[in-house]
C-alpha cells in the first residue's frame, strides 16, 4: 500500500510517494522512542529488533537526551547561534530548533535529510521565532556540497556554524569514506565551527567474549536487512574518534552517550550502552 502526501517547495515535487508495507528506519526508531509516527510493519520489526537487541530502546533514548545536553551546551554555553542538523528523523517534541531557540530565540537551524518520510513531515519543522529561521533542506549526507550550498540560504557559513550528525553516518559505508566526507563539511565551516556526531557501536558485548557475529545488535542488524530496510553499519568508538581529528575535542573525550556531560548525581548516572558520541571545535 502507498500512501501519499503532498510535497512542497520550489526543489521538491508535488507528490510524496511512502511505502507502508516496506520497514523505515525513521519510523522504527519512532516507535522505539514511544512515537505514534509509525506503521505495523515498523513495530512489527521494532519489536523483533527488541527482543534479540532490547539496549536499543535505552539507545534510542540516550541519543534523544544526548541532543537536548548539546545543544543546550552549544547554544547556552558556547554562544553557538547556527546549527546544521543533518539526519533529521521524524519530529518528536524538542526538536533541535525547539530546544536552541527557547535559549536564544535568534538561533537558525538547518535540517537536512534525504528521506521522503521526513520530507512529508517537515512543515513539522518549518516553524521558528520570529527572530531566528528553520529551513529544510532535501539532501543526502553523501553530497556534502550540495548540503552546504543549499544551508548557506539560511546559514552565514562565515560565522561559526555546529554540524550535527546524530545516528546518521552509521548509514554511509566504509567504501563512500564516511570520515572524508565530514572532513569536507567541517572543512567549509569558519573557525569555531563545532562537530558533534554520535553513532552505534558494537564493542560492549565483544568486550564480554562474544564474537562480532553474534552479538545482539550483530542479530538486530540481520533481522532490519532481512525484513528491507537499509544496513547499519555499527563502528568503534575508535573510528568514531577519527570523526574529530584536527579539531579539539571538549571532555569527557569521545564516551557512550549517556557518559557524555549527564546532568544527573554521579550515583545516579547511568550505564554504558553500545553508541558513542564527542564534541569538538574547529580551531
């Protein structure tokens, strides 16, 4: 079954076309976050994806709450008035522009996504204060000049802009060089420009003996292809680390994400899970 939406805006055409039968990653991790933007073959395979890998759900959480600490990080802290957030995802409540304006109405944020999901439901995030701007833009990251002629409609690319990349180059294989292409998008940004990137791993159970093969999210990852959605690739946080070269990387360093600055008592803070982000600044 097809369900379609009217498209919008001079770069995009007027209908949307949206597989309900096929599985969707943006609409899986909806579901996963508790979402009501989802269909049953999504929670059909979201929930078999819980069963042999139930980490996700906290991952998917832990990534949510990730975004709210840095981007109040870069906007309150670091006077950051310019986000490119590319790997958007559906809309949930505080999204990027949300959380970045409430602190500093002026702030203007890019979204970019290649998803025709995420597409239909941009007007979602189309809206801003008066003072700041919100803009889509449809593009996949594999195309970084395209995402960054398209950006600067919005964005003064001479003044410091944060590149966002939250659980997107997990997407991008090896063989179209995922490190060289987030080179090429910080190289474009001005001094003081900021890289924030968190991504899945799978290190922990491998940490306990298991083979990579057999680990849960190694089974979640067969379970997701097998039922048509698109790969994962799941890295080190190693290779997530390589992501900062040149730049200077703020503590607690490259750590899972629920460890990256919690705003919680030390005693209270939780476990590791199998994602591992860092921020860092264009010198």
């Amino acid at each position: 079954m097809i369900v379609l939406w009217e498209g919008f805006g001079v770069d995009t055409p007027s209908i949307v076309s949206i597989d309900t039968q096929r599985p969707h990653q943006a609409r899986i991790w909806n579901h996963w976050l508790g979402g009501k933007e989802n269909y049953p073959i999504d929670r059909s395979v979201g929930d078999k994806v819980m069963e042999v890998f139930p980490e996700i759900v906290d991952i998917a959480r832990h990534t949510r709450a990730f975004l709210l600490r840095v981007t109040h990080f870069l906007v309150a802290e670091q006077g950051i008035r310019q986000v490119l957030d590319i790997g958007t995802g559906l809309p949930t409540a505080d999204n990027t522009h949300e959380v970045a304006q409430r602190i500093a109405p002026e702030t203007r944020v890019v979204y970019v996504d290649n998803d025709p999901l995420v597409l239909s439901h941009a007007r979602a995030l189309l809206t801003s204060t008066a003072e700041g701007a919100t803009d889509y833009v449809d593009a996949d990251v594999r195309d970084p000049a395209a995402i960054l002629e398209q950006a600067a409609r919005t964005l003064d690319l001479d003044q410091p802009v944060a590149l966002m990349l939250l659980g997107v180059m997990g997407n991008v294989p090896d063989a179209d060089d995922p490190q060289g292409i987030v080179r090429t998008l910080m190289a474009e940004l001005a001094p003081g420009s900021w890289l924030v990137v968190n991504d899945g791993t799978d290190v922990l159970e491998r940490a306990q003996a298991a083979p990579a093969d057999e680990t849960g999210r190694a089974e979640a990852i067969r379970l997701y292809v097998e039922a048509g959605a698109l790969p994962y690739f799941a890295r080190t946080p190693e290779f997530i680390a390589g992501y900062f070269a040149g730049l200077d990387l703020v503590e607690p360093g490259v750590v899972s994400t629920p460890l990256w600055r919690p705003d919680l008592p030390e005693l209270d803070r939780p476990r590791e899970v199998d994602a591992f982000c860092g921020v860092a600044r264009k010198p």
